[in-house]
C-alpha cells in the first residue's frame, strides 16, 4: 500500500491535529456512541459535558455527517462531547438536557441548508427529510442556525457559541437569500454567535477548544483561520491592519443580462434589436476590409492605451506589419528604488461595500461576491471585512483567510475515528433496528459508501462546494480507505460485499492537483478546469482507477 504522501504540495505550516496535549478528561476514554441524555452521561461516569453540539440532523456516527466527525475529533482531543440532535426550538428547556458545557456551543443546522431541507425551489415546505427517522419533514426550524444560536444563548447566556456547518459558512457575508427574495446580512450578526468557522472546521475547532480549555476569552481569539466574528470599530486588536478598497482587486461595472436558454438565435438577435440574417454583400464587405493595430503601450503599471479597430484605408501590409511594444517606467516604483511596496499580505485585510450599500445596489453586490471568491486560495488569501450598521450601531463582521488543507496523514486521523457507523440508539425501534419508521434515508444512503477526498477545483458557479471546501484537493491514503472497508465489513449490518462508491464532493478529483506548489499557493484563478484545463493540472487518474 502507499504511504500517506501528499499528491498536493501545498505549503502547510498549520499545527498538525496530532499535535496537541489531550484535554484532562481523556481518561475518561472513548465514548461507544456521543451521549444524547444525562443517563449516558452518568453511564460513562461524566458529570457534565465540555462541549455540546447542537444539530438540526438526527445523530448518525458516522463520517458522512458533520456532527459525528466534529465530535470524534473533539473526543480524541480529550474533551467530553455530547449531542443535542433536532431539538423542539420553541423553548429553551430542551437545550439544557445535558446541562451547561463547560467550554461551549457548537452549533450546525445539519449537513443541509435548513431552508433547502424544509422547502421546494416553489417555497413550498416540503413533506418529507431525509436527516431524520423516518423521512418526516418539520423536526428543525426555518434558518436553524440562527434560531439554534438564540435558544442557546437563552439557555445559558455567558456560555460562547461557535457557529458552523453549510449554513452558516454559505452565509458568512452579506447574502442575497432567495427565499425571502432579499439581501441578508451576515449570519455572524443575525444569530449573534461569537464565532463562526466556515468551510472544514477540524483545525479551528481544536484549536479555539484548546485555547478556551486554557481560560483563553472567546473575543480574544481572531487570529484563527476559517473564522469569522463581529469587530467593533473601537477593538483595539483591529489595529496595525493595512486596509484595502476592495475596488483595487475587482472593478465594479455594468452587469450583463443572462441569455435565455430557452430563446433560438433569432428571437435573442430580435432582443437586442439586430438579427442574425447572414448578408452576404455585408460579410463580402467587411473581408475587404483591413485590420489594424496600433503600438501598445506598457508601463509598470500597467496598459496605458490600446487602440483595436477597423482602418480600410490602411493597405494590408501595413496592417499585418509588426507593431512593437513601448514599455514606459513607472514613476511610483522609481521613487522607491525601483519596487513598489505593497503591505504584507498576512496583515492586509479588504474592506468590501457594507451591508448597507450591497442591498442598495446590485452592481455592488456582485463586486462583493467576486472578491469574496479571489479572495479563497489559502495561500493568497487576505482577511475581508464588511461594515454592518451606521452610527453607534455599526460594527464590522471580519473574514479570516480560508484554513490551510489538511494533510494526507491528518484526512487518515479524521477518517480513522471510532465511528460507530450507525444512528444513535435512541432510533431504533424495539427490535434495535432502523427500519419503516425508524429508517433515517440519509443514512441508508451512505451505509456501505466510502468518502475518499474533500474540496472541488471546479469553481462552477452553481455550485457551493468550492466555496465551502476549497479547491485544493485533499485525499485519503489507500491503507485508510482499505480500513474503514474493514471497519464497513465488521460493524455494519447487512454488508453483502460490495461497496456503493468510492467518491466525495466531486467526481474523479481524487489524488490531482497543481503540478507547482508556487504556481497552487500564488494561483488567483476560480478554475482549474473552465474555459480550459490549466496547463500545471496535473490529470493522471491512475490512483483512482
């Protein structure tokens, strides 16, 4: 079997998960299932718990879902993890059934967006869920994990509250939301948490449970990558940042209509007041014509002018002679010795138009929404800040860099948990079975499938798995994926012998990368694929195959 090299060689100067000095309450041991009650609690000898995860999603131990795999990692980390799954959101009362958490919330809406798990693309609320026994629809609230967020700030108010899961990391800066058909400010300031981490949070979270272990304030900790929080304009650990218009990364212009798909070419030419008739004496015309172009000239600052047009008074040969290229010093940079001094990237953070302005203005929104994406290579990446609010009320939501991947050998440790690979027992039916009633369709789903990678170099733009992941691909090593075939074959029932797919997020990504670790941490593009595959892609599928 391989050894667990990475195919990617992004530079990783992260702590390693591996690295930190387990938590007092390790001695405790590994827990068979989560606890989801006080009983269990005091089966396992626990007085009270140090973390509680607060989940929109049943309790299925298992890697495939979120609050399984924060909650191994925590427990390996030695902290006491329980689990408060689908909770009755009208009160407080059932977010205090295992008691107060000694560190703090951790709060998902699930796997899912809550609002695309209760409604259709109609608003329509939908019948059925697929994360809870049963399939029954109704057993988490609309936007869950805002409401989550509050019900646990009711319950116990000077507990912190870290926010994560899709929802929360999908919506980590001012957003259009289709489903009110406005502009949203962040959910940083609407469910008031203290912290959000957004995208693959293992090394946030045990580092930011590390830190609060250690008596650490949860408003001091803004150094964290993957997080985002709410700074107020008079925090003095705002200062000594190099602020940057975000007009400097992308000019905001005019926004094109999308085409309709559903038009033919002759109803889109009528559209637009032309027509797409060929004439034939106009193109016998327009050949005749010659094409001309003038001298470029570059500066250290870039293009000064270009001229590209149509001369017909021009001979062709003229038009085809070579036009040489004037390069004009910059000023600025002579000024300075011949460089130009830019701030260091790991102190510059972006100011983006405010909440404000965005909802204002459409043009605006899409600027914001493009930085948002330049700004998702981890190893280019600066902070984003975005204003919310005027006057006394103001405060800024500030974006920290996207976390640094994860290793091939740390994918292993997260993969390598003790999962029980199965739902909570409290699911089951009186025969200990998961069937009719008891069924949770997620999970069924999953049973026998094997994830083998995280994040997407795709960058399509329907699509949030890049935005949530990255597009830096992070594989597992052959000798995990054997084991947890192993761990398949030896703890889930009704294993026949075959396994439904070896995948994750995106098809056939597993072991690519850049073929530069200078070119992948300086790359600015969205895509590695789109218009066309990227010459330093590296495409040998043979791991896969």
């Amino acid at each position: 079997m391989n050894a667990p090299v990475d195919v990617s060689f992004f530079p990783r100067e992260a702590k390693p998960l591996n690295s930190y000095r387990k938590f007092w309450a390790a001695r405790f041991g590994t827990a068979p299932f989560l606890p989801m009650s006080r009983v269990e609690m005091e089966t396992l000898g626990w007085d009270s718990c140090d973390i509680i995860i607060v989940t929109g999603d049943a309790y299925v131990d298992h890697p495939s879902f979120g609050m399984a795999v924060i909650g191994r990692m925590l427990e390996a980390q030695g902290f006491r993890v329980g689990i408060i799954a689908q909770p009755d959101w009208q009160s407080a009362e059932p977010f205090k059934v295992l008691g107060k958490p000694n560190l703090f919330w951790g709060v998902t809406a699930g796997n899912m967006d809550s609002m695309i798990n209760r409604y259709t693309a109609d608003r329509k609320i939908r019948t059925d869920d697929a994360y809870t026994p049963g399939d029954v629809g109704g057993k988490r609230p609309d936007r869950a994990a805002i409401v989550y967020s509050q019900r646990c700030r009711e319950a116990f108010k000077d507990v912190p509250i870290v926010l994560g899961g899709i929802e929360g990391s999908l919506r980590r800066i001012a957003h259009y939301d289709y489903w009110s058909d406005k502009v949203r400010r962040s959910v940083v300031v609407d469910a008031k948490c203290d912290v959000l981490l957004y995208g693959n949070a293992e090394r946030a979270i045990v580092e930011i449970a590390h830190r609060l272990s250690r008596r650490e304030p949860i408003e001091t900790i803004t150094d964290v990558r993957g997080t985002a929080f709410v700074r107020r304009s008079d925090d003095a650990s705002g200062k000594g940042w190099f602020e940057i218009d975000s007009t400097s990364v992308d000019q905001p212009g005019r926004i094109e209509s999308h085409v309709n798909p559903y038009q033919t070419s002759a109803e889109q030419a009528s559209g637009q007041g032309g027509t797409c008739v060929i004439d034939a004496g106009v193109v016998a015309e327009n050949a005749s014509d010659n094409v001309a172009i003038s001298a470029l000239r570059v500066s250290a600052g870039g293009i000064n002018s270009l001229k590209l047009g149509l001369e017909s008074d021009l001979p062709l040969r003229a038009a085809s002679a070579v036009q040489p290229l004037v390069f004009v010093p910059n000023a600025a940079a002579a000024r300075l010795g011949g460089k130009l001094r830019v701030p260091p990237r790991e102190r510059s953070v972006i100011r983006l138009p405010s909440y404000e302005q965005v909802k204002a203005d459409p043009v605006l929104y899409a600027h914001a929404s493009r930085v948002l994406h330049l700004e998702t290579n981890p190893g280019n990446a600066r902070a984003l800040v975005q204003a919310h609010g005027e006057g006394v009320t103001a405060r800024d939501v500030w974006i920290n860099p996207p976390p640094i991947p994860l290793t091939t050998a740390e994918m292993d440790l997260v993969f390598g948990l003790p999962y029980a690979r199965a739902p909570h027992p409290a699911y089951a039916d009186e025969h200990g079975r998961f069937d009719a009633s008891t069924k949770i369709p997620a999970w069924e789903m999953i049973r026998f499938s094997v994830n083998i990678m995280r994040g997407c170099f795709g960058g399509c733009t329907f699509c949030s798995i890049t935005e949530h992941e990255g597009r830096i691909i992070q594989s597992r090593s052959e000798d995990s994926i054997i084991k947890e075939i192993e761990d398949i074959r030896d703890k889930v029932k009704g294993f026949t012998g075959s396994i439904s797919d070896l995948g994750g997020p995106t098809a056939n990504m597993y072991r690519l990368g850049c073929k530069s670790p200078e070119i992948e941490a300086a790359c600015r593009k969205p895509s590695c694929v789109y218009p066309g595959i990227c010459q330093n892609l590296g495409t040998d599928h043979d791991p896969l195959v």
